[in-house]
C-alpha cells in the first residue's frame, strides 16, 4: 500500500508525533512522581443542601459531557454544507453514516421507523465514539484526596472519558429502554404491548420483567467495564514502565481500537433493542 | 494492622483474583471457538476476509462481555468495598 500524503497531513503527522515527544520530555524533564494512590477515585461533590442522591454530583462528568458534546456540533459545523462532489471530512462522515443507516434497514422491518431509529443510533454512536476517543490522549485530571480535597494532575493520566461513569451509560441505556418501548406502545397499541409480557403463558410474568430489565444493566455494564477497566490497566502498567513507551501503544489500543468497537456494539445493541419490540 | 484488618485485606484479594480468574474462562473459551470458526472459514472462502474479520472482531467484543463482568466486580471488591 502506497501512502499519499499532502503537505498539510504531513504537518498534521508531525504535530502529533512532535506533542508525543514533547509530552515525555515534559514527564522525565520535571520528575513527575508516580503513584497508584486515587486509582479508581471519583472526584465527587456534595451539593450544599440536602443528603438525597439527587445531592451529589461528579463534576468532571458534567464537564466532560459539555466538552464532547461540543465536539461533535463543532464537527456539525465543519460539514454543514453537502457537497455533490464530496470532500475528506464530508465523505468520512458519509461512509459512517451509511454504515449505521445500513445497519438500521436491515434490523428494522417497518420502513416508517427507520429515519426516527437511525436518528437516535447515529447520535449514540457519535457521542460514545468521541467520548472514548477524548480519554485515549494524556490530559488533565482530578484526584480526591483522603483529607477531602482534590488534586488536578497534568499529563499523568488522560482526558477523563464520560462513559468511563456509570451514571453516565446507565443513563444513555435507560433511554434506549424507553425509546424501544414507546416505539413499541406506538405500533402494537396499549392493549397488545401489555399482553407482550404475558407472552407464553400468564406466570411467566415475572421472568419477562427481569428479562426486560437486565437488557438495559447489561447494556451499560459492558460499555463502562471496557472504558473504566481500560484506563485503569493503562494506569496500573504506565505505573510500571514510568510513562515512557508503554502507555502510547495502550492509549491507542485501548482508548481509539476497544473504543471504536464498544461505540459500534452500542449502537448495534440499541439498533436490536428497539427493533426486537416492534417486530 | 490487626489481625481482623489482614484478613479482611486477604479475603479481598483473593476474591478478587478469583473473580477474574474464573471469569476469564468463560470468555476465553467463546473467544477461542469464535476465533476457530473464523479461520475455518478463511480457509474456505479466502475472498471473504475482510467481512470475516470485522464480524469476528464484533463477536468477539460480545462475547468477551462475561470476562469484563467480572473485571467490573474483581475492581469492586478491590477498589469500592
């Protein structure tokens, strides 16, 4: 395979390469002390009033969400005009379209459900797969620490992801389930959709419940066991080598490789969530 | 550190190893079938390799799912409790 590059990706290459170097040169140059303490933390914030669960909040969460979520309508921005002939951004964009859109027909057998359901699978997978790929690059970070305070540290870990919280999957899983059944109240009626759960037979209805349930659980548990335990191996192992070649490689095995696969079977799980209910 | 402390501190990590030894199995084993199948069927269709290696990696990431169950819950008991 014979690469062409342009001058402005040869730019482009140098930079990161450049930032890679420059990046250790900072860490061994000022001695940055490693340590495991705060592995696994969460920097959590207790709101002035109350003591409810509503009272407590992750900041880095919010903000990471507010910064993906920028992200992606800043790319919006970048592309807003299509073009007949397409450029690199725009025929990126079309072919990741186009792979979900394809997806969503052939799961989807009502062809009236299938723009609304496209809708909601492509904007999953574009917040996952930029939320994953922000906590693949070195960046700043908050530690708790044990006397109640925090700690931000600089290029010792990287950009904290949004799904690497649970709160933040077991939410995106909660309103896949209610999308799917609102879809499926649409099409089947109340009557028919309550009778769903006492499909076999009437004491089947519990099973049924659990069933239902546990779609969303594992849906969430699955995304945010790849991201969090990913980054918590790059941490434990980036402890061992010091930071200098090891946590590269990781970073882009675990955050843009497991990263862009997790995002896909996110989609591609809510895609058969919705789609199973309205058959 | 007392006595009841250390034991404390033995119980969990050795419910955490074997949380993520005995999970491990199970994933290895699905992971090992689906990576088996694939060749096999390579083999006789090597035209087909492209599609083959992306349905395969998208397996395996399914099927790898029980192991990083017990990932979460092996961190749990280390970090959480």
């Amino acid at each position: 395979m014979k690469l062409n590059l342009t001058k402005s990706d040869k730019i482009f290459l140098g930079v990161v390469f450049g930032g890679y170097v420059a990046v250790i040169i900072y860490i061994v140059a000022t001695g940055y002390k490693f340590q495991l303490e705060g592995v696994g933390q969460r920097w959590i914030y207790q709101m002035p009033f109350g003591e409810g669960p509503l009272s407590r909040i992750n900041p880095l969460t919010i903000i990471m969400t507010w910064v993906v979520m920028g992200i992606v309508i800043f790319m919006a921005t970048r592309v807003k005009v299509f073009k007949l002939v397409p450029g690199k951004k725009q025929s990126l964009l079309e072919a990741l379209l186009d792979y979900i859109y394809d997806l969503v027909k052939d799961s989807v057998s009502r062809k009236e459900f299938v723009r609304p359901i496209f809708d909601i699978a492509a904007s999953l997978f574009l917040f996952v797969i930029v939320s994953n790929f922000i906590g693949s690059f070195p960046g700043i970070n908050a530690i708790p620490l044990e006397s109640g305070g925090v700690k931000f540290t600089i290029l010792s870990d990287s950009w904290y992801a949004p799904t690497s919280d649970l709160n933040m999957n077991l939410m995106l899983a909660f309103f896949v389930f209610v999308m799917s059944h609102v879809y499926a109240i649409k099409v089947k009626g109340w009557k028919s959709w309550g009778k769903s759960f006492f499909e076999p037979i009437w004491w089947m209805f519990p099973i049924n419940i659990i069933g239902e349930i546990a779609k969303p659980l594992s849906h969430a548990l699955r995304l945010f066991g790849n991201i969090m335990g990913g980054s918590i191996l790059i941490l434990i192992l980036g402890y061992l080598v010091k930071y200098f070649v090891l946590p590269a490689a990781l970073w882009g095995i675990f955050g843009l490789f497991f990263g862009a696969i997790q995002a896909l079977i996110f989609t591609i799980l809510a895609i058969a969530y919705i789609s199973s209910l309205i058959e | 550190m007392d006595i009841g402390e250390g034991l404390m501190l033995m119980g969990k990590f050795i419910g955490a190893g074997l949380a993520m030894g005995i999970g491990a199995i199970g994933a290895g084993i699905g992971e090992g079938r689906i990576g088996a199948s694939a060749m096999e069927a390579m083999a006789r269709q090597p035209e087909m390799i492209g599609t083959l290696t992306t349905r395969m990696i998208l397996a395996d990431a399914i099927a790898e799912t029980t192991g990083i169950y017990s990932l979460v819950i092996a961190f749990m008991i280390l970090l959480v409790v």
